[in-house]
C-alpha cells in the first residue's frame, strides 16, 4: 500500500483527535451492543482511534465490513466447573474461552485465573491478543480464557481439582491445531501441567495443546522468562533507536509475577536498576537495586500464594508503601507488569513531572485509556504491552515448533530466536509509526501493523 494524500492528512494526528466515520460507526455499535463490556469497549475504542490512516487508504476494509468482523469473536465457550474443595463442599466457578480470530493460524492465547475474571475482561484479553499476536508475524491466531476461581488460598489439591473439572468441558474445545492455551494471572506451569495431563487422560493423546508445560514433558526452555526477557529486548530497541540503551536507567515496575520477575531479571543483566515491585497490598522501594538472590525471591514469594510484597520489604529491610502504587518514585523509565488500569491519569501526571521519558506495558493495558494521550502529548514514549509483552505468545509458537518437529532447542537458541523476534516487532511497530505518523507513536503503529496482514487475511480467505 501506498501512501496516499489522505493519509498524510492524517499524518501527526493526535492521538484523540476525530475517528475516521467508518470506525467510529463500528465503535458506536460495540458500545451500545455491549454497553456493559467497559474493557472490551475501550480496547475496541483504542485501536479503532490508530486506524484511520489505513481506513482512508483503502475503501476495501469498509467494503468487506472487516471492522465489523473484527471486533466480533468467531466463537465464545461459556462453561461452568463445578469441584470439591478439601472440605468437601461442593464449589461452582464460571469459565470462559474466547476463540477470537482463526485468519492467522489455530487460536493461540493465555488462560487467566483470578477473582476479577468476567467475559468481558476475556473479551478485552482476546481481542488484543489478535494485534499482538499478528505482530510477531508467527502462524498464530486469537484467544483467549479463564475463570473467576481464584488460586491464592487454596491448597495444591483444591487447584489440581479445579483444573481437572475445567479440562473436563474445555478439552472438546482445543487441540494443536485448533486452540492452544498457555498460562496468565494465576495460572504458571503448575496448572498447566494439571490441565495438560487431564486433556491427556481423557482424549488418550499426548500432543502440544498447551505451551508453557513443563520442561521434563515437552515445555521450551526459556518460556517462563520470556514475556519479561522480550520487554526488556523491547524497550532496549526502543531506546536502541534513539542512540541510547537500558544500560544505567532506573527502572519502576509493578507486580511480582512472572512477567514482572522475567523483566526484573533481564534489565538488571541489561544495565538497569528496578527499584520498585508491587502487589495488591502494596508497593516496595530498594533505592539500591533488585538483583541477585532477591531476584529469585520474587519467584518463592510468588509461589507461597500469600498475595503480598511486604514480606520483601521486611525480609530486605526496605520501604513498603501500604496500599499505594509505585508511580509516584522518580524513574527514567516505569514498566506497569501486573493487571489492566493499574497506571491511571494521575499516576501519568506524576510519572511526566517527575521526568519519566518512557511507559513500557509488560501487563496487557494497565494504562488507563485516559492517561495514554497525555503521556504522548508529554513527550513520554509509551509502548502498548501488545508490543512489548508478546515475547510470551512468541515464545509460546517456538514451544509448538519444537513440539510438533519431536525436539528441544537450549535456551541460546530459544533466546536468539527470541530477540530477533522482538527487534522485528519493534522495527515494524517504529517503521509503520514513521510512516503513518510521528516515529514516536508506537501504538498507532501497534495497531495498524497488526491490523493490516490479519484484514489481508480476512480478505483472502472470502467471507
Ligand atoms: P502472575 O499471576 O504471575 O502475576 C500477576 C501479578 O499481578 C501478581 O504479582 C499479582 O499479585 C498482581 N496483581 C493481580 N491483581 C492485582 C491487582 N488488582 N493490583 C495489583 N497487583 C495485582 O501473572 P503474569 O505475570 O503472568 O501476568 C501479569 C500481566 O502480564 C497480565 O496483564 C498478563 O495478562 C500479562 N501477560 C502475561 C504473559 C505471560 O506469558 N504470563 C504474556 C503477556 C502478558 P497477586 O496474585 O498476589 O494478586
Ligand atoms: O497475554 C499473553 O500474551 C499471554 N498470556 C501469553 C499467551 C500465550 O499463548 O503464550
């Protein structure tokens, strides 16, 4: 495609400047359908305000309807899960798995278990995920699942019965070459391998319908560090670009979970200095680093359940902030790794003042929709998490490789393939930014880049 005059009108927009008729017609339609989804209507409203430059290009997208078609999943599975705890009640739980695109490949996607679970956050999680996952330019559909059964609290054996009565209705659903899980909140290679051997028992087929399994039974190396290893590759790219590096930046990063350790680990090697980790009850401030061993106790504290990060700050002798989030630390550079909307506009406004010149998402939108425009307009780089944080779902697509060629690479060549993947996804994300907007603008770059090979897709393969 090239670039017309309409979309160099369009060029420099503003992030909140009109929508292109077309998308805001469909935008209008999500809103009023499901006027109750607020998640999956601002991320629908997200990527519908990027897209306007590519809308002008070609009338094709509106002639076939594909954002019409886009911002509907091919399937949704509504299922409840009925288990026993050890007291021997019975317990229900509702679960959910969205089956969002197919263009690309088998529908590929996490699965999330916590409390504040509901269709529309799985919604929200799926349709992202189509973005994210076009952008690695890997053979990788949408979904994605989960259920409001919360693991913190429970025993081994509460979360090994849940898991098997969620496989019970789930495994007719999913296959690799259907629908392949992986892991989210909640949901490490523990659960996997709960789920995994029950979709085995009961199907009588040992085959790679999970990613994130074990290492011992088919899982990759590296997968558990790479959501966090690909932010860090991430945003060293981004820095890259600009004649600059995470060498000797102080870092803030939210969360203490997989995402947030995978990250921790990979700057500190890079250069950098985290100084924060949050959880639900708090935040922690080590002005002098996290590294060496309290690296690795974030992955016990992760593990006891316990659902807090002031056990850090007592066992460090360090600051804990009860109740409060780490934005308020001065910091080159803040990496939100824990939940959506967990950095709002005040938050944004104290990260500007206090001259953070980046916002790098290891979480799947945990910037307000709001505080998004004001940070661009501050100047701030900010790289939406389907950018930054799909080392994960990349990662997830080698596990399928080496499953479905009977092999296992080292972790040299996982984290080789890894960084070429994330420095093609930024220099796509930064090209299409530059050449539809300012280079700086990596969401709308994000967006349309993602958007354009799944619409060819769609396209392709008739309606
Ligand atoms: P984990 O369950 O390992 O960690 C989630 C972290 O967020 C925990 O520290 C958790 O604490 C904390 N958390 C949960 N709810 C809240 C809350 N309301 N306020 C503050 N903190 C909270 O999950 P992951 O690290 O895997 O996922 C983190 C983010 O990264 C999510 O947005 C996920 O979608 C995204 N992501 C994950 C990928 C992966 O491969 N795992 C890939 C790409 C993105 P606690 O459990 O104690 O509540
Ligand atoms: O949000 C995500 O990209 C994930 N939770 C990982 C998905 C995957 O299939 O590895």
């Amino acid at each position: 495609m090239t670039q017309s005059s309409s979309s160099a009108k369009t060029k420099g927009a503003k992030p909140n400047e009109a929508m292109h008729p077309y998308a805001a017609r469909v935008l209008e339609e999500i809103r009023s359908r499901y006027h109750w989804e607020r998640e999956f209507g601002a991320a629908v409203e997200e990527v519908m305000h990027s897209l306007g430059p590519v809308l002008d290009d070609s009338p094709v997208y509106e002639a076939e309807r594909i954002l019409e078609r886009l911002t509907e999943p091919e399937r949704i599975i509504c299922f409840q899960v009925p288990w026993v705890d050890d007291q021997g009640r019975v317990q229900i739980n509702r679960a959910w798995r969205v089956q969002w695109s197919s263009v690309l490949g088998p529908y590929k996607g996490g699965t999330r278990f916590h409390s504040s679970v509901t269709l529309d956050g799985i919604k929200f999680l799926a349709f992202e995920q189509t973005f994210k996952n076009s952008l690695t330019s890997l053979p990788l559909g949408s979904g994605k699942g989960g259920s409001d059964f919360h693991p913190a609290g429970r025993s081994p054996r509460e979360v090994m019965r849940f898991c098997q009565a969620f496989m019970n209705e789930l495994y007719r659903h999913i296959g690799p070459n259907t629908d392949v899980p992986a892991g989210d909140i909640g949901v490490g290679a523990r659960e996997i391998g709960y789920m995994f051997g029950h979709y085995k028992r009961i199907s009588n087929e040992f085959t790679g319908v999970f990613t994130g399994k074990s290492h011992d039974w088919g899982g990759s190396l590296l997968r558990p560090e790479a959501t966090g290893f690909g932010v860090a590759y991430f945003a060293n790219e981004m820095l890259r670009a600009r004649n600059d590096s995470l060498e000797g930046k102080t870092l803030s990063i939210s969360g203490f979970g997989n995402v947030a350790w995978g990250m921790v680990k990979k700057s500190t090697e890079l250069g950098a200095k985290v100084v924060t980790v949050s959880g639900p009850d708090g935040f922690v401030h080590d002005a002098d680093g996290i590294k060496g061993e309290k690296i690795e106790y974030l992955l016990s504290m992760r593990a006891s359940g316990r659902d807090r990060v002031e056990d850090y700050a007592e066992k460090f002798g360090v600051p804990f902030y009860a109740g409060k989030r780490p934005w308020s630390v001065p910091v080159d550079m803040a990496f939100p790794c824990a939940i959506q909307n967990e950095l709002g506009l005040d938050d944004a406004k104290q990260l500007i003042e206090n001259g953070c010149k980046a916002v790098v998402e290891g979480a799947n939108m945990p910037t307000a929709p709001e505080a998004v425009p004001v940070l661009q307009e501050a100047g701030v780089l900010y790289a939406p998490g389907k950018a930054a944080n799909a080392g994960g779902v990349a990662c997830s697509c080698l596990e399928m490789s080496q499953n479905s060629g009977h092999e296992y690479w080292t972790s040299e060549e996982v984290d080789q393939k890894l960084k070429r993947i994330m420095t093609n996804i930024h220099n796509q994300v930064h090209e299409t930014a530059e050449r539809f907007d300012t280079g700086d603008n990596y969401l709308l770059g994000s967006n349309i880049a993602g958007f354009l090979k799944v619409a060819r897709g769609m396209i392709d393969q008739g309606v």
